[in-house]
C-alpha cells in the first residue's frame, strides 16, 4: 500500500482468516511494511514482513496448496511488480 491512502478504511475489509506477506511496493511513497503489519494487526489480520514484493510473492506461492488463491493487491505499484 502506498503511505498517504486510507489504510485502515482497506484493511477492515479484508479477512482474518487468510494469511499476508507483508512487503513495501518499490516506490517512495510506499508504506514500510512494518507499518503496514502493526496497523493490520488491530484488524486481527496475521503474517510476516518481507523485504521486497517479489520475496513476498516467492514466500506466497511456495506455502500456497493446490487449492490455495494468492491474492497481490494494496497498490496498484503492488502489482506491478508482478505481473
């Protein structure tokens, strides 16, 4: 997510029950992902930081089951980087 949109008005939206890889999209006005981790928290949100969005998706993808969706959202800078 980027630092000067309403993230809390996102993330009380999302479900508790998945699990999040936290990570800052590579642009200067992306939220450090610890940031993002301790303010999804009081959403009872759960997961890890991680330094890049591609160790995020990497980290995604390999614990992901075969019935499993990885979803890569927050920014459209997020994506971006994958895609």
């Amino acid at each position: 997510m980027v630092n000067d949109k309403d993230i809390d008005g996102v993330l009380q939206f999302l479900p508790a029950d998945g699990i999040y890889y936290f990570c800052k999209a590579g642009v200067p006005r992306g939220l450090d992902a610890r940031l993002l981790k301790e303010k999804a928290e009081k959403y009872h949100l759960k997961g890890d930081v991680y330094t890049s969005v591609k160790n995020a998706l990497a980290a995604a993808t390999a614990a992901a089951a075969t019935d499993d969706l990885v979803f890569v959202g927050g920014s459209c800078f997020t994506v971006a980087e994958v895609v």
